[in-house]
C-alpha cells in the first residue's frame, strides 16, 4: 500500500541520511473498528519495490488495553529480505493519522532507532485513545476513512543487506537443475538463485500444477539473449558491472517481468544518480521517465525526470523518441506535471534552482502506493480523495536536500 526505502552501517543524530520514504494510506474506519471490536491487527506493506535494500517496511495496528483505556497501537516494522542475523539499519520515524474533518494524532521518534532482525519493529503502544477515533469521522459528507501518513528517514543500513559476491555466473552453472532457452542458446541455472533473487520463480516454483517448473525447462520468445545473459549475471554471485546507459531499459524491462526487486533498485539508483548530475538532455530523461512510468513504477522519481527538463522547450521534449511511446494517460500525466514545473519556474525563477537540488519539499526516496502527488504544493490525492493537505506542512525538513 505504500513504499521502501533504507541505506548503511552505524548512525547518530548527525549522520548522513541517506533515503526517504514517505507514504500515505487510506483506512476505512470500518477496518479499524473491526480491528477494535474483535482484538484483530491490521498490516499495511509499505512498497514491494524497495529503492534502498532488500527491506519490507510494514506498519501493524492494533489495539493496546492500557491501565485506564484502550488505545490503538501503531509500529513501524523492519523485515530484512536475507537470512543474515546482522542486518541492520538506522532510521527516524514520523507519522500522523487524519480524519475527514482534518483532526489529527501524530508522533515523531526524538531520535534514530537501529533497526535489527533481533528487534524488529517501533513505534508507540498508546498511539491514539480508541475512544477518540470515533469523533475523527464525524465528516459532513458522512465519508468515514482515516488517512495514515508520515516518513521514515534511513541514516544507514548493514552492507549485509547485499552482501559481498564471489563467484561469477559462467563458473556456477555446474549442478544445474533447470534451463533457460532463448533462441538458440540454453542458460543452465540454479532453481534456489532464482527463488532467491525473484517472486516471480518463487511463484512458479511452488505450484504444483507448473509444466514448466515439471519440465525443468523455460522457453523465453520475445527476449535476447544478450538481456537475459545480464539479467542472469545480475542474479549470480560475482556479477560484473551489468548495468549501464545502454543496457537500463532492457534490464527494468526484465525487472518488472520477472520481479527482481534487488536488480529494480539498482536501476533507480541509477537514473538517480544520472539525475543528480549538473545537466540531463531532455531526450535522456525522457527515457528514464519512461522506464520509471513504465518498468520500475516510481512515479517521485519520474517526477524528478520532468522536473529536469522543465525549462526546456515543449517542442524539443514532445520530439524526444520516448515520448511518443507513451500512452495517453501517461502522456497525460507527464504533460500536467510538466505545465505544472513551468508555472513554478515563472512564478519564483530565482527558487527554481534550489527546489531542483531538493527544496523546501525534498525528494523522497521511494513511491506510495495509491498515493500521487500534484506536483506543485506536495498535496496528495489518495484513492480518488483529494485532501488539501499538505504533507510537507506537517513533515518539514531542513536536511532533505540531495548529498
């Protein structure tokens, strides 16, 4: 329902922050008073696609009996994708929970908290009083849905969240046990790398009425050779550098398809970093907007591609080869968020540059789920309701600024 996010090693209050995630999510009140009524807990995944580590962010509600009343409680939830005991990561933690009339509770942590597989999760067990979330919905338009938003900041987390590789692909195909034929050229794998790296095998694997997964073979028609060769050097310890200008868009491609989160967040490591230099032709970020609409499904950093060409020429944007491959709808979404930048621009030109370089708004690190941003105030529309809100009135931060 939301997003990911998360970094490396030790932490302090100074440290470097090195990823944003920042969420919002909608909850029928009638979840949370069927949580309240039967002892039940509610779980939200904050993204599947994560852009800093192999990390699943949940929160959990539930409700907390205290001394004198109920209360609901909520945490935050760190689950490492690696088996590795000494995964770690440093974070902060804000949040703050909404009702129609604009009413609200919100917490903040006082300093960072280190995360571990020994100690999972944080957060506050009297979050809320349960008898006070029933005025949080005495909306006029008789709507009743509670909006959970915030940001989790992540200083720093363990290198054993990609831990060191060293054997290369070529050398471990000896005691394969399933093929990959493209063309005319079979890849001999490893079931247990691939269920590793993707839920798609994962998936595949597990059914029992699979013929492929029976037969031990799997028949790629509309890939090349050379893409899925990267693809499975990516998987296999030792890889060498796979991922460049040239091979991005095959390998997003091949990311989505296959559902390779660890080779995703690599991809939008990339274009962040090919974003974050001085200048980027419009006919570049066109691409990387493309393959972040597209592939990679993170629309803060496709906004950031739009933002890289706003004072650039429509003409030349709409020329860009990209462009035209995009949908209507994405055609469309790309064309209001531009007009949007270009409004910015005219109206305060000597605050153009600093917002591009991070802004009073920031860049977060990571999409939410069912959450879009108007790209002009950092106002969100969340499942067709549109709160005038803005999130950054209630999460300002002086540090978001890209290092």
């Amino acid at each position: 329902m939301a997003s990911v996010s998360s970094g490396h090693g030790g932490g302090n209050g100074s440290a470097e922050i090195k990823y944003y995630l920042k969420f919002a999510i909608n909850i029928p009140y009638s979840d949370v008073k069927r949580m309240l009524e039967t002892d039940t807990r509610l779980l939200y995944s904050l993204k599947d696609c994560s852009r800093a580590g192999r990390v699943n962010w949940k929160l959990k509600l539930y409700q907390h009996q205290g001394t004198d009343q109920s209360y609901l409680a909520l945490y935050l939830k760190f689950e490492p994708q690696v088996c590795t005991d000494g995964v770690s990561c440093n974070t902060e933690f804000s949040v703050r929970l909404t009702g129609p009339d604009n009413r609200s509770v919100e917490r903040q942590s006082s300093s960072p908290r280190q995360f571990s597989k020994a100690d999972d999760s944080w957060g506050w067990s009297q979050f809320a009083a349960t008898d006070e979330l029933g005025s949080f919905v005495s909306a006029p338009d008789g709507s009743e849905v509670l909006r959970l938003s915030g940001v989790i900041k992540i200083y720093e987390s363990s290198k054993l969240l990609y831990p060191r590789r060293r054997h290369n692909f070529t050398r471990a195909q000896n005691g394969a046990d399933f093929r990959i034929q493209v063309g005319q050229v079979t890849f001999h794998v490893h079931r247990t790398v691939l269920v590793l790296n993707s839920d798609y095998f994962a998936a595949l694997f597990s059914r029992q009425d699979s013929e492929v997964a029976r037969s031990g073979l799997m028949t790629l028609l509309d890939e090349k050779v050379q893409d899925v060769h990267l693809m499975l050097q990516f998987m296999y310890p030792g890889y060498s550098r796979v991922l460049e200008e040239s091979t991005l868009l095959p390998l997003s491609s091949l990311a989505s398809k296959f559902q390779l989160h660890s080779l995703t967040w690599s991809c939008l490591q990339f274009v962040d970093t090919q974003l974050s230099s001085e200048s980027v032709e419009p006919e570049k970020a066109m691409k990387y907007y493309f393959i972040c609409i597209r592939w990679l499904r993170c629309p803060d950093l496709a906004e950031q591609c739009v933002r890289s060409v706003s004072g650039q020429p429509w003409a030349r944007v709409k020329a860009a080869p990209h462009f035209r491959q995009l949908d209507e709808p994405e055609r469309a979404a790309f064309l209001e968020a531009f007009l949007d930048f270009k409004e910015d621009r005219r109206r305060a030109p000597s605050a153009a540059a600093p917002a591009e370089a991070g802004g009073e708004n920031g860049d977060f690190d990571g999409a939410s789920a069912e959450t879009e941003s108007d790209g002009k105030t950092g106002q969100v529309k969340m499942n067709g309701v549109h709160s005038d809100h803005s999130e950054d009135e209630v999460f300002r931060d002086s540090a978001d600024e890209r290092s």
